[in-house]
C-alpha cells in the first residue's frame, strides 16, 4: 500500500537521449535531390541528419534511453511506477511501445504503462500528466519515466526529407528537489485547434505535410500560448536566460523567436535579435542541426543540448519551452534549471553520439529505407537473412527482426549484457540475432 504524499514541486530528476549511431551528411542528400546544398545548410540550417538502422524502431530506440537513463543515475527499476511513451511512430495499433518497453528495461509489474500519441506533443502531455501524479502525492515516492521516441520519415525526394531524423529521449521525473530541471507548475498555457498541417494515415510509413502551413499553424500556435503565459504573469523573453523550441528544422528556432519578439515588442531590430538568438536559443539547437527532427523528443533533445553546450554556465537559470504538435496541440511553459551539472554532465547522451557515429552515403541510406520497409511487411523474419545484419550500430543492446506469426520479434543486440528480456539474459553474435520473448 503506497503512502500519499503531495508536494509542492516536481523534478526532472535526469535525461538521457538514444540518438542514431548512423548519419546522412546534407551535402551529399543535396547530390542525390539535385538541391543546391546551401538550402539545407542556410535555408534549413542543418548539417546533417540521423539515420536509423533498420534492425532498430521506435521500440528499441525507447529500451536504449530508458537503459542508458536507469544505469547512469542508478535508478532502482522497482521505484518507476509509471511509464509513458511519448511517440507517433507506433509499431502496432493495440500495442503500446511503452509494453515492450516495460519488458526490456526491467521495470517492476507494478507500474503503469501507456503511449500517448499526439504528433510531436506526446512527451509534453506525458510530462505535465506525470508532474500532476508526483504533485498530487498519488507516486508517494515513486519515480515516472517519461521516454520520447520517433523516427521521422517523408517520402523519398519530398521537401520534408531533409528534415528527418530519429532518436529516443528518457526523463525521470520524481520529487526529490534535486536534477536538471524543475518545471513550474500551476501554469498552464496551452492552445489547440483541429488543423491539417501534418499527419499520418495509418496504410503510410511516412507523414504527409502541408509544409509552409505547417509552419504558419506552428507560429500561431506559439503566439497564443505566449499570449496565454503572458496574460498569466509568466516571464517575458528578457527575463528567461533560455528558450527552447520544437525544432522540426534548426531554422524554425529562428522563426519562432522573430514571432515572440514580435509579440514583445513589434518591431525588433536586428542588432538585438541575432544577440538574442545567440545567446538564449542557439545553445538549444546545437544537436538538432545534426540529428533533425526526432518528432516528440524534439524539445527535450533541445533541453539536453543546452545543458551539454551550457553545463555549469547554465545552473539555475530560467528557460520557456515551446512544445508544438501538429494537429495540433501546443503548450509553452517555464522552468529553472537545476544548480549542479552533476546531474547531467557526461550523461545526456548527446555528447556520445557526436563522437561516436558513422557516416553513411546515399546508398547505404537508401538500402537502409529499402530494408525498413521490408522488415516491417507482414511476417518479414527469416533467421539468417538480415542483409544489414553486419551494420548493426556496436552499442545496439536489442534489435529488430521483422514480424514472425504476426508478432515483432526483437532479439539481444551486440551491446549484449542485456538487463533483462523476458527470462532471458544474454549475449547474441553480431551477424545472427537470435529472437527472445514470445516468438511463436
Ligand atoms: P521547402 O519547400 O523545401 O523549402 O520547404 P523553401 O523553399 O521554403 O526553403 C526553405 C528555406 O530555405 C527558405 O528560407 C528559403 O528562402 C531558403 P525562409 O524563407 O524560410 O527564410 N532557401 C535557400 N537559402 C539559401 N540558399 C538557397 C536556398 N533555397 C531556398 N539556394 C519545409 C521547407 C520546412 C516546409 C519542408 O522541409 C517541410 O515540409 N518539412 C516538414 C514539415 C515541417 O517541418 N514543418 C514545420 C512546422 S510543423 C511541426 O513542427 C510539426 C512536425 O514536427 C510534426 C509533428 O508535430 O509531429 C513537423
């Protein structure tokens, strides 16, 4: 029987991203689109993006940053008594990621779990539904873990293909009074509206986009919000050290501080907003300039880069955040940041990943978009015929093999110490995975 103990704050007690071990560089897209490449670099404002094997999903990408996040801040599994995956790249209809996710990080059976699907906005509505159990003192202690995960894809040789990316970030929120980052709570500045900017039908792998009106409904959507948060007393863009934004392309971040300097003080001239771009949002928007879009986790991608660019020069400080999702749903809200960096530093995951990635060339990319379809048409798994199975990134701890019986079967990656698969613990050879869990 758990204890009820409300309280007056909530923490993100720690964060941990799972970004792509594969990477595109734009330049070498622009070859392959025929674009002049200054679009992308200038124009978008990214360098290259992240490209997701096609032994790794949604799933997997989500078991490598809830990992990752339960052994470097040595969370115990049994205190997690909630675990919401924010995503809109669902594997199943029924399922929920967040199962399989339960399952391969060895949380306790006494935990919920659920995905929320609301295009890039999952993770905030996670996040604020999570911050209301701990403030209730419903967790009595507990921990929940919040893990976005996506992978953005667009049609071969669409605009938006050069926007993609993919990767998982996992927070711990609990009430501690300790971590990266204290959300303000009691203020609630959201705005919704049914909007045909971007979305998926369920027959498509990839989303189907209204770009330019995309970017409209974004920029409207942070205007009322900002309205909203203002009207309630919420700081004004002077008095936060940070803003951070979803970042379906680097530039957006550009966009979206010219409309709340617009809606501060109308006409802005330029001196002030490259400092203020400078100074209070490109910190943020560092990693997404080299992994893309990762959808859900897009804003909290943007929170771990500030942290890694900033560490201890940003203790304590004030951000807004600025969390969009087409469709749309939209929120901004307020947070301080926690006063040590030892709670972040060298664990966001961020840093790993700029060290330790492989470019790829147009080829091997398309191979990989060719193989991801392949694997996920109905009872795609052969045992011994992966044809990627030799790319397979060295610090996968599972991978994907395809659908057998109707059923996605994952097996143990290369990493392999694996924490716990069903009853399973183990170690697989790097070019035959072999599948654990109920496969039959
Ligand atoms: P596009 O048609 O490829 O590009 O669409 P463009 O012609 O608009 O050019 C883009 C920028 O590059 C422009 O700058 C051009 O001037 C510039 P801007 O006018 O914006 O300042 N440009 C150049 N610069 C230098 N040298 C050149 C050159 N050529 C052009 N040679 C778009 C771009 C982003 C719309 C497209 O990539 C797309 O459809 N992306 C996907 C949708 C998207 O990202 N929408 C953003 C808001 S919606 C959102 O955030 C939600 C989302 O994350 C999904 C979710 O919620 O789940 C997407």
């Amino acid at each position: 029987m758990n204890t009820s103990r409300a309280c007056s704050e909530v923490w993100v007690e720690g964060i941990s991203a799972y970004l792509p071990h594969h990477y595109l560089c734009h330049d070498d897209l622009a070859v392959r689109t025929g674009t002049d490449p200054e679009k992308y670099a200038r124009g978008l404002g990214c360098t290259s993006m992240a490209v997701l094997h096609p032994m790794q999903d949604s799933v997997t990408m989500a078991a490598e940053a809830g990992l990752s996040l339960l052994t470097s801040y040595g969370v115990d599994p049994a205190s997690v008594g909630q675990l919401i995956v924010g995503t809109e790249s669902g594997v199943d209809w029924a399922k929920p990621v967040a199962a399989y996710v339960h399952e391969m990080i060895g949380l306790s059976p006494r935990c919920r779990t659920y995905d929320v699907q609301h295009a890039c906005y999952g993770a905030s509505a996670a996040l604020s539904s999570v911050g209301a159990w701990i403030a209730s003192g419903m967790a009595a202690g507990r921990k929940a873990l919040v893990i976005a995960t996506d992978v953005a894809r667009y049609d071969d040789g669409s605009p938006g293909e050069a926007t993609q990316g993919a990767g998982a970030v996992a927070m711990l929120v609990g009430d501690s009074h300790t971590g990266v980052l204290r959300p303000d709570l009691g203020m609630e500045a959201v705005y919704s509206s049914q909007v045909m900017d971007f979305w998926r039908p369920g027959h498509r792998s990839t989303a189907v986009v209204k770009g330019k009106y995309s970017i409209n409904c974004y920029l409207a959507a942070l205007a009322q919000t900002y309205q909203v948060h203002r009207e309630a007393g919420g700081e004004g863009i002077d008095e936060l050290d940070y803003l951070l934004f979803h970042l379906p392309f680097p530039r957006m971040s550009e966009k979206a501080l010219g409309k709340l300097m617009e809606a501060e003080c109308g006409q802005v001239d330029e001196e002030t907003f490259s400092k203020v771009l400078r100074e209070k949002v490109n910190p943020g928007v560092e990693a997404a300039r080299i992994v893309g879009n990762i959808y859900s986790g897009s804003l909290y991608l943007a929170l771990a880069s500030l942290l890694e660019n900033r560490g201890a020069r940003c203790t304590g400080r004030r951000v807004g955040l600025f969390s969009y999702g087409s469709g749309c749903c939209a929120e901004f809200f307020t947070a301080t940041i926690g006063d040590s960096n030892e709670c972040w530093k060298g664990r966001t995951g961020v840093e790993r990943t700029s060290t330790s990635s492989t470019r790829i060339g147009v080829e091997t990319y398309a191979a990989f978009r060719r193989e991801t379809s392949r694997l996920n048409s109905d009872d795609s798994f052969k045992l011994g015929h992966m044809p990627c199975a030799d790319s397979v990134p060295p610090d996968a701890r599972y991978v994907y093999l395809g659908y057998r019986n109707q059923k996605r079967v994952y097996a143990p990656g290369p990493a392999g110490r694996i924490a716990r698969v069903g009853s399973q613990v183990g170690r697989v050879s790097r070019s035959v995975p072999q599948p654990v869990g109920p496969t039959t």
